[in-house]
C-alpha cells in the first residue's frame, strides 16, 4: 500500500508598504488619492476619538472600554473595502471601522456609557453593535451571510474578533458551516498577540492562525495588519470571491493594541516596555502618512490642520453626549427579557442597593426605578 500525500499547504503573508511606509509598487492596489486621504483621516479620527475616550473614563465621564489604539489599519481599511450594502459585525476593538463605517461618535459614546441607545442600530445600517461575548458572533455572523444567499442577494459580511476567539467553539463551528455553505463571510482576526495578559503562544500550538482555514477548505492569508493598504487587498480580493459565491475567507491580520486591554487593566504586570516600543515603530498612522507625503499629496502642516480639524469634529461629540440626560444605571436590566419576572426584580434590588451605597450620586436626578 504506498503512502500518497492527500494535502499539503503553505500559508502567505502579505505587506505592501514596509515599516518605513516604502510601498511594493508591484502590489499597490491603486486607490485614488481622495482613497487615500480618506482612509488616512479615518485612521486618525479612530485615534483621537480613541483617546478622547480614554481621557472621558479616567475623569470618571465613561464606563470600562477596550482602547483601540495601534489597530486602526485593520477595521478601517476593511471597511473601506466593502460596500455600505454589507455588513459589519465586530467584537470590541473596531472602534475607528465603526466610524469609517458611519456610525456616529455620539452614538459609541452612548453604547459604552450603558446607555441603550448605544445599541440600537438601524437594521438599515447593516452594523451590528459590539460584541463582548468573546466569538460567539462568529456563527451570528454565518447566518446573517447565509440568510443573505437564501435571499439572493451579493452582500458580504465583515467578521472581525481577537486571537484569543480563535480558541472558541464557536470560532471552529462558524467557520466550518461557512465553508459547508460557501457562505459571504470574510473572517478577520485581529492577532494583536494577547488575549488579555495570555500571549498568542499559550493561545494556540499553530504556527500561525491563518493556517486554521485550511481544516475548512477556505483560503487564509496573514496580512500585516499595521500596513492598511495590505489589509484593504487582502479583503477585496476576499469579498470579491464571496460575491462570486466562492465562498469565506480567513485573514489574520497581525496587530498590536498600544494600550491597555481594557480601562480595568495594567499591561504593565505581563508585557514588556521593549515589546510595546518595537510595536510602536510600526505604527500604522504614521506609516500610511509617509507613504502619502511620499506620493506628493501630505505634508505636515496638512497634518497639523487634519488633526486640529478631527479636534473640533470629536469635541462637538463629546458635548452632545455629555449633554444627554442622564440616564438609570439599572436600565440593562429592563431589556433583559420583554416581561419582567420576580427573580429579575430581585437581582435589581441587590444591584440598587450597591449602587445607594457605593455611588449614590448615580441615582441623584435619574427618576424611580421601573419595576
Ligand atoms: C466567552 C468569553 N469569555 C471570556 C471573556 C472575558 N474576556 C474579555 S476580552 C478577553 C480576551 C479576548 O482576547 P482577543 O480575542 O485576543 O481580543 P482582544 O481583547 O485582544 O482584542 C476575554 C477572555 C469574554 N468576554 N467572553
Ligand atoms: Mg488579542
């Protein structure tokens, strides 16, 4: 009986423009300069937002939110890369895709303030609101792009999550049905090497995440995911396929969060200052700016303006959503079922009562609680 090799596979990794933001002239994918400035200003805009966000919290204005910082090419440039007549479901670190997505700041201010507005998006939108519960999305995801070939329709469908999703179930279930089906979904993790304080290597005994794809007959690319222009061809090639009913792709975009996991957690204790400073010499901001002063169409002082500019914009925000009526901080509990029920009740009791007793100025001027 001899012994026949059955599959064998390699896995690529794609980069265009280099550290330096030098560009692969060979795999440019040719966007238009107005391309260009706009994801370029997308990017940043995610940044200050961003970090507005960060100042909001630490004054004690916004509840716990996980910072986006370092991981703007990859929401941002997939984004752009598919249609408005797509859809976009993200974990929790899309923050800069949700704005070049459409979504205002005021309304992800909102979300990450428990105010129930924050999660109420237009169907319409083809936006899904973020998703804590680590990749249980991921089969959510599936469906929506399987209801989308029962209904005939060409729309393809976003789904980005952590590393750390990729030791789920549900990351394994999602992508196998999606390839069963040939259904329109693009996979995109965002591998910025942590999962909280676990490293990518206590994560996973592959050699690379990208190679998952192959267990479900789907192609898989890794794409330096500080690189946006690496990003935007990898997903265009990916929806391009799924439009044609090719099927789902995995793309692992390599990353790295800049700051810390979530507003609750000290990266200090688990990572070191070597690590963070070699992550920030690749920044992808910075990056994608040279490769467009470079290109003869930025300079710094249009940087200067831009960032002034995105200043102002972010600013407006904040003041609208720091005008918003303040809102009851057991409201969650009134959307957990359609009908209250007596248990329900009680853990809002056992929830008030901490709230009176720890922060009692959360329940000055909001009105009775509902029962
Ligand atoms: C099912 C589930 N388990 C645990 C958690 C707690 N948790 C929140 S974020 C996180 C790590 C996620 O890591 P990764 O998927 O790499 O995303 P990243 O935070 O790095 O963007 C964990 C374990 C959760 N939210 N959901
Ligand atoms: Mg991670």
């Amino acid at each position: 009986m001899p012994l026949t090799e059955i599959s064998s596979f390699s896995v690529s990794r794609l980069e265009i423009l280099d550290s330096e933001g030098k560009v692969d002239p060979s795999l440019d994918p040719g966007l238009s300069n107005d391309e260009l400035l706009k994801l370029h200003r997308l990017m940043c805009l995610g940044r200050e937002a961003d970090s507005r966000m960060l100042k909001l919290q630490r004054t004690g204005r916004l509840g716990t939110f996980p910072p986006t910082a370092g991981q703007e090419a990859v929401s941002v440039a997939s984004t752009l890369a598919v249609r408005k007549s797509d859809w976009f479901t993200g974990a929790f670190r899309e923050l800069p895709g949700r704005l070049a997505r459409g979504q205002s700041f005021t309304q992800l201010l909102k979300f990450w303030a428990g105010h129930e507005e924050g999660a109420a998006v237009s169907m319409d939108d083809r936006t899904i609101p973020d998703n804590i519960v680590i990749a249980s999305h991921v089969p959510q995801a599936v469906g929506i792009a399987y209801a989308m070939q029962l209904k005939g329709e060409d729309a393809v469908v976003l789904n980005f999550f952590g590393d750390g999703a990729t030791s789920e179930g549900d990351f394994h279930e999602g992508l196998n049905f999606a390839s069963v089906w040939k259904s329109p979904v693009i996979f995109i993790i965002q591998n910025n090497g942590w999962a909280i304080s676990t490293p990518r290597a206590k994560q996973t005994n592959s050699a690379t995440l990208a190679q998952k794809a192959i267990a479900y007959d789907m192609p898989g690319i890794i794409v330096d995911g500080n690189d946006a222009l690496a990003v935007y061809t990898a997903v265009s090639e990916a929806a391009e396929r799924a439009r044609k009913g090719e099927g789902p792709t995995l793309i692992e975009a390599q990353t790295y969060r800049m700051g810390v996991h979530t507003t609750a957690d000290d990266p200090t204790r688990y990572r070191s200052d070597e690590e963070v400073a070699e992550w920030a010499a690749k920044d992808p901001i910075v990056r994608f700016q040279r490769y467009l002063e470079d290109k003869g169409i930025w300079d710094a002082d249009k940087q200067a303006a831009l960032e002034e500019e995105i200043k102002v914009e972010v600013a407006a925000s904040v003041a609208e959503f720091e005008g918003m009526e303040k809102i009851r901080p057991d409201t969650p509990f009134d959307h957990v079922f359609e009908n209250t029920n007596p248990e329900m009740e009680r853990q809002r009791e056992i929830f008030l009562e901490n709230i009176r007793a720890e922060f009692p100025e959360d329940l000055e001027g909001v009105g009775d609680a509902k029962a």
